[in-house]
C-alpha cells in the first residue's frame, strides 16, 4: 500500500517472486491471463524465462494520456466485499451516492486513483509501458487495441484479435 498511495511501483523483486510463485500453482497449469504484469522490462524477461517464452499474446489497450488521468481519477469502486462494483463519480452523481448495484452508502475512492498521484503513476509508468510495446512487439506477440472506444467495443476488439468467438 505504501508504493500505491504515492503512485510508485512495487519493487521488481517482490513483484517477480509473488507473480512467479502464483503461476506456478496447479489452476494455473493450462494457461492464465495476467492483468497489469509486467509493469517493467525486468518483470518481461523474468515471466519470459519462467514459461519458457511460452506467451501466446500480450493485449496492449492504448488510451491517450489526458483519457487515463480523467477516467482514473473519475473511479471509485463499492466497499461491500460481494459487491466490489467500480464506478463513475460522475455517472453516479458523486462519492456520496449509495451504490447503484448494491444499494449500500459504501462508495470509496482508491489514494492511487486521486489525480495527482495518477499523473505522478503516468509520468513514471509510460515510459515502460512503450518499453515494454516494443519488447512484445519484437516478439511479435504484441496486440494493440483502441481503449478509447466504450468497453464493449474494447473487449470486441479484443476478442476479434485474440481469434475468440464472441
């Protein structure tokens, strides 16, 4: 929590470790999908050699810099642990609404999701986020996907290039 709140980085070597040893768990066995690792060309190459270079695609969803700091800092998500809804401040009429799924006073806003420390987290993860496009993209593994359009079309595009039937 301590690097999230400040919008820094969780050190490579715990990162690796915690990653590495989840994949290696026997649900993992016939495939996962990683959300947000690697963050760091380090993290790329240590998941590389840990399956053996065995990744099929690596889903690179583009989204203009000013786009992330507005939607970041617009997100709050409900508290109530089986609801976990994630939300817009500004489709809801603000933090103080109940939540719109569970009916519930619980709506919070994540300390990493305030804007100064999104465009504290950018300014520090964009430069490897390209490092990381052109790592993949070398491999020829890399797919790139429109996240500015609404999420259906983002996950439709997603599926098309991934060869999944939707």
């Amino acid at each position: 929590n301590k690097y999230m709140s400040t919008g820094a980085l969780v050190p490579d070597d715990i990162t690796i470790n915690m990653i590495l040893e989840r994949i290696g768990e026997e649900d993992c066995r016939n495939g996962f999908i990683l959300d947000g690792f690697p963050r760091t060309l380090e993290q790329a190459e240590s998941l590389h050699k840990a399956v053996n270079g065995k990744i099929n695609s690596v889903v690179y969803i583009e989204v203009a810099e000013n786009e992330l700091v507005k939607r970041l800092s617009d997100r709050v998500i409900c508290t109530i642990k089986t609801c976990n809804a994630i939300l817009s401040k500004s489709d809801i009429g603000g933090i103080d609404s109940n939540c719109p799924k569970c009916d519930k006073p619980a709506l919070s806003q994540r300390e990493d999701d305030l804007p100064e420390v999104v465009e504290n987290r950018l300014k520090t993860q964009i430069p490897l986020v390209k490092q990381l496009a052109d790592y993949y993209n070398n491999k020829d593994i890399l797919i790139s996907v429109d996240g500015e359009q609404n999420v259906d079309m983002v996950e439709s595009e997603i599926q098309m290039k991934l060869g999944i039937n939707q």
